[in-house]
C-alpha cells in the first residue's frame, strides 16, 4: 500500500494542479506571516538586545517561553479574538487565509524575536565600542549590530518559516481548512489521512520534508558560516 | 597648556565591583598622556568613559570645557580610539579606514583623500584591497590605528594597542606608533605596560591601581619619584624598606627597621619608606671595601639567593637588610656570583627615593583601597593627581 501511495504521490506532484495550489498558499500564508514577524521582531530584538532597562530580564524570559508557545494555544487566541463575539470580530476574519496569517505571526514573532535578540546579544562588544568610538550614533551602531549578526538573523527567520509552515492546530483553529481557500499542505494531510487517501497526503508530506530539508541545509550552512567568520 | 580633557568625581561600578575611583584627572593640548597600572586597575574603564563610549555611574567629564556624556555625539566625533583587540568590521581595509568618515557623511573625495593618507602613514597602502578580516593581528591593530587616524581626531584614546602582538610585531607596531604621535600632532591618551614606551613617547603618566589614579605628574618625575608605596612597587622599585629618617647630613639619613643606615638626598623627616630599583644597585668584590667611593651606601653583603631571569640575573642579597638587584650576564661572571658568596653592595644617595609614611603600618595602609583623604594621614594620592595636574 505504501508503494502504490508513493507513486500515486509522485504522479499528483507531477500532474495535480490542485496540489500545487494547496502547497502555494501554504507558502504565501506562512511567507507572509514570517514577512511581518520579520519586520517587527528585528528592529525589537535590536531595541531590547542593545537597550539596559529594568525588566529587560523578565521580558526576554516571556519572549523565549513564547517560543515554545503551543500552536493550538495560539490558534485558540485567534480563534477568541476574531470570532464574531471577540473584540476584532466585527472585521470578519475567521476562517480566511489573513486569520491564518494573524495565528501564524503570533507563532512566529516569539521565535524569531528570541533568537534575534539572543544573536544581537552575541555581537562582540569590542564591534560596538569601535563603532561608537569612531563616531557611530545609536542608529550607527544598531546597523553595526545588525551586520555582525546577520546570519544569525537569517537563522531566526529560517527557523520561524519552518515552524510555521509545519503547524497545524492554529492554522485548522482558525482558518477551518476550507478547501481551494484555506486548505493548507498540514491541514490537508489530516484531512486526506483522515478520508484514508494517502497519495495526497504523502505527496504534501515529501513537499514538506523537502522544505524542512533545505531550511535546515541552509541554516547549517549558515551556522559554518558564522563559526568560520 | 590649556586642558582639553577633564575629568571629575568619577566612580563605576561593575555589580558591587568597584572598578573606578578617581577625583580628578586632566588632559593637556598636544600632549601624550600614559595610563599605567597593573591588569584590573581599571584603566581600560577609565578610557572608555573619556572616549564617551560607557557612561560612568557618577561624575563629570568636559571635553573642550563642555560637559559632556556618551550622548554628546558632536564631542565624540572630535575623538577616536584603538583597542586592546582590534574588530575589523567586514570589507576590505580601505572600507575600514574609511569607516569613521563615513559615519560622519563625508564626501567621497575626502575619504578617498584621508584614508590614502592613514594608509600611507601607516604603511598599508599594498593591503587596501585585502579582506581585513584575513589580515594578522599586527596588521589588523595598523588597520585600526589607520581608521583612527583618517577621522582627524583631536582626541585619541589608545587602549594597549600593541597587547596582543608577539614581541616582534609589538616592536614593530610601537615604532610605528612613536613615528604616528609624531606626525599626528594630537593629544593621546595612551594605556601602557611599556615603560619604555611611557618614557619614549609620554609627556605625562598617571599609575593607577585598584580603580585609583595614585599618581599624576611628568613622566620623568612620576618614574623616579613614586608619590606612594603602591605606585614605587608598580613603577619597578623592588627594594622598599620601612624605616625612620634619625638626621641630616645633605639629605636623610634613614635607619632601617631591619636594621642599617641609609644616605639619601631627600629632604623628608619622621617615618618613611626608602625606595629602591635594583638595577640602581652595583656589586663589587669585597675586597674593595677599602676603595675610595663617592657613595656613603656601602654595605657587605652575602648572596642569598641567584635566579635567571631572561638575559639577567635576579640576585638576593642580605646586607643586614634584605635587597634585591638584578645583574647582567657578566657582571654576575666577574664576581663569580653564587648563593653564599659575599661582595659589596652600593648605590648613589640620589638612587634611593623617600616615601613619607607616618604610621607604623603605613605601607600595609598604602596598599589598601581607600578613598582619598582616608585615615592614613597621608596625603590623598587622588590630591596628588590634581596638584600635579596643574602644574
């Protein structure tokens, strides 16, 4: 049986256009999300990775618990913020691929936050003190920070897009895995595996360890890269 | 000479470490000021609050006569410094040079203009195009004195740039250095353990230990007149000797506590510590005791003890008092030099420095952190600083 899924599975990656459209919104909705948690977790893991101020301690330990903050937990705070009773229900939002997005930023800003501020943490001192001794201003030397930690930033952004990507409770919590409009790749397999179709959801699996196989190449890549630097 | 540089009532604090404790310090126009201090005295704390780089938990810093702090950016464009170990941001070693100059939006001509000409001083004009990053730490520490100086500062704060070097490179950075100062014509701040690079090239030194400056001055005088114990041990004088000063002749005549008499030039009374180098000590055959000699410091002695270290030898010598000297190669031959023998030990009244100590236990106090003005009775060596700082 396994063998027969395996080949219907490589002949619905070759011919199934409804594959590819399911793996294409999987990537813009999870692209999406780590876009914006990019956005605003680099230029905070600065503030905070750079800034002395009191609470900074407990704040950073919130920031790195979040990082292991359950899918579902965060699908069911969307879930509770969006529905029709919440306080952004009038917008209307639940069960669309922008809900989806919201429960997928909620996963990926801690992550992405925590590790940013972890690497700004570990720029060496010694680039910051030059930097302000030849006459670097604040921005001057958060742009310094930024360049000695850039692949470490590309890491957390990596890292955030393969957990994302790979979720399934909150994006089923609050996108309802609607077929041809919210159905993403990890949704779909529970669906398909749940019918007992499993071409489909081998087909979406394989496309999924492909994914995590190449974020992971290029985060090793970039972590030898980092230690050769 | 008018101040540039001026620092009051300055205190950090590391956690509940004391890093820094110092009333005042000044720094002329024009000149080379030396910070020496053994490791963990806080002189690297101490260039970086100067620099504007670290805040310091209290006090005043005025640059130009305006107070200023790590926010004042116009006063820290007016600045540079090189580190201890030097970062080499990424690009090649033009980019670097050129780094200062561009944070302070300078057209493409003139840091086309200055970097050539850091370059050139520096001897670096074949590796402009190299990955700095790829250059060794001897060249890495030209590079950043390169960048430091294309920025044109008034102020350069240099924090034992040749430390991390082996002792080739070192000599090589330190002549490179003397020639740069030169060149510059600015006013540096130089942290040393050279002290022949204080001598060479400083107009002033300030000895700090435990966080304190305990003595500011002329470079010449600070070297041959330690204002503390403290200051004597770090400045190299290995032979201090508690004693009380018993009468006059052209200067002091000190009875030693362990026993003996010692002539010196000084002029100082009541209790005190004879301060004395080793190198300044000469040995002599016994047999000689009867020569005519200028010194009134003649003392038989026996050799107690004869290490190697490096090229000479440290030898321990027992002449009713304990003294240490250190002996080139072949005077340790002619005298034939062994743990036992016996020879004549003499040094030149001018040799022997006096440090006032007016208690008994005054050099065990000497060696304590304190703030200025303590119990001691002696004068604050932070008030020594300022005295000396307006001379």
């Amino acid at each position: 049986m396994i063998r027969e899924s395996l080949s219907q599975a490589a002949d619905l990656l070759f011919t199934g256009g409804e594959v590819w459209s399911i793996i294409l919104r999987s990537l813009i909705v999870s692209g999406t999300a780590v876009l914006l948690a990019t956005v605003v977790s680099i230029p905070l893991g600065l503030i905070i990775g750079l800034s002395r101020f009191t609470g900074r301690g407990p704040l950073v330990a919130v920031i790195n618990t979040g990082m292991a903050l359950p899918p579902v937990v965060a699908g069911l705070l969307v879930f509770l913020l969006l529905s029709r009773s919440g306080p952004l229900g009038s917008l209307g939002l639940l069960y669309t691929k922008q809900a989806m997005v919201v429960a997928q930023l909620v996963l990926a800003i801690p992550l992405v936050l925590g590790i940013t501020i972890s690497a700004i943490k570990n720029v060496p001192q010694q680039a910051l003190l030059q930097a302000r001794s030849l006459g670097a201003n604040r921005l001057q030397t958060a742009m310094v920070a930024l360049r000695e930690a850039r692949l470490m930033l590309l890491v957390a952004i990596i890292a955030g897009m393969g957990r994302v990507i790979a979720e399934v409770g909150a994006v089923m919590m609050v996108g309802g895995n609607i077929r041809g409009e919210t159905q993403v790749m990890t949704t779909a397999i529970m669906e398909e595996v749940r019918k007992g179709e499993f071409a489909l959801g081998l087909a979406l699996g394989m496309i999924l360890l492909v994914i995590a196989f190449t974020a992971n190449g290029v985060m090793a890549r970039i972590e030898r890269q980092a230690m050769g630097a | 000479m008018s101040v540039l540089l001026k620092a009051e009532g300055v205190r950090h604090a590391y956690g509940t470490r004391r890093v820094l404790y110092l009333d005042h310090l000044e720094v002329r126009q024009g000149e080379t000021f030396c910070i020496m201090g053994p490791n963990g005295a806080g002189k690297s704390t101490l260039v970086r609050i100067l620099n504007l780089v670290e805040a310091a938990d209290q006090g005043t810093i005025r640059f130009d006569g305006q107070r200023v702090s790590p926010r004042s950016l116009a006063a820290r464009r007016r600045m540079a410094g090189v580190f201890q170990q030097p970062h080499m941001f990424k690009g090649n070693v033009l980019d670097n040079v050129a780094y200062g100059m561009r944070l302070r939006r300078r057209s493409r001509d003139e840091i086309a203009a200055h970097a050539g000409e850091a370059l050139e001083l520096m001897g670096l004009t074949e590796l402009a195009r190299r990955d700095a990053r790829s250059l060794s730490q001897g060249e890495k520490q030209k590079v950043a004195l390169a960048r430091a100086i294309a920025v044109r500062p008034e102020l350069l704060f240099l924090d034992e740039p040749a430390a991390g070097l082996d002792p080739q490179a070192r000599g090589r950075f330190q002549l490179d250095l003397r020639r740069v100062v030169k060149e510059l014509g600015a006013t540096i701040v130089y942290v040393t353990h050279s002290f022949t690079e204080a001598l060479a090239i400083g107009d002033r030194l300030a000895v700090m230990t435990a966080g304190e400056v305990r003595q500011a001055g002329p470079v010449h005088e600070v070297f041959q007149e330690p204002a503390d114990v403290e200051a004597a041990r770090f400045l190299g004088f290995e032979n201090l000797l508690p004693g009380r000063v018993v009468g006059d002749a052209a200067g002091a005549i000190v009875e030693l506590e362990q026993g003996g008499r010692v002539y010196t030039r000084s002029r100082l009374r009541g209790r005190v510590t004879v301060c004395l180098r080793g190198e300044d000590i000469t040995l002599h055959p016994e047999s000689a005791v009867e020569d005519i000699s200028p010194t009134a410091n003649r003392f038989p002695a026996e050799v107690v003890s004869l290490e190697q270290a490096g090229a000479v030898f440290r030898a321990g010598l027992d002449c009713g008092f304990m003294l240490k000297t250190t002996q080139a190669r072949p005077a340790v031959r002619a005298l034939g030099l062994v743990p036992g023998a016996r020879v004549e030990v003499r040094f030149d009244e001018e040799a022997a420095h006096l440090i006032s100590c007016p208690s008994p236990d005054g050099e065990l106090r000497a060696g304590t952190l304190r703030p200025s003005g303590s119990a001691t009775g002696e004068r604050p060596m932070a008030a020594a600083a300022e005295d000396d700082s307006h001379d």
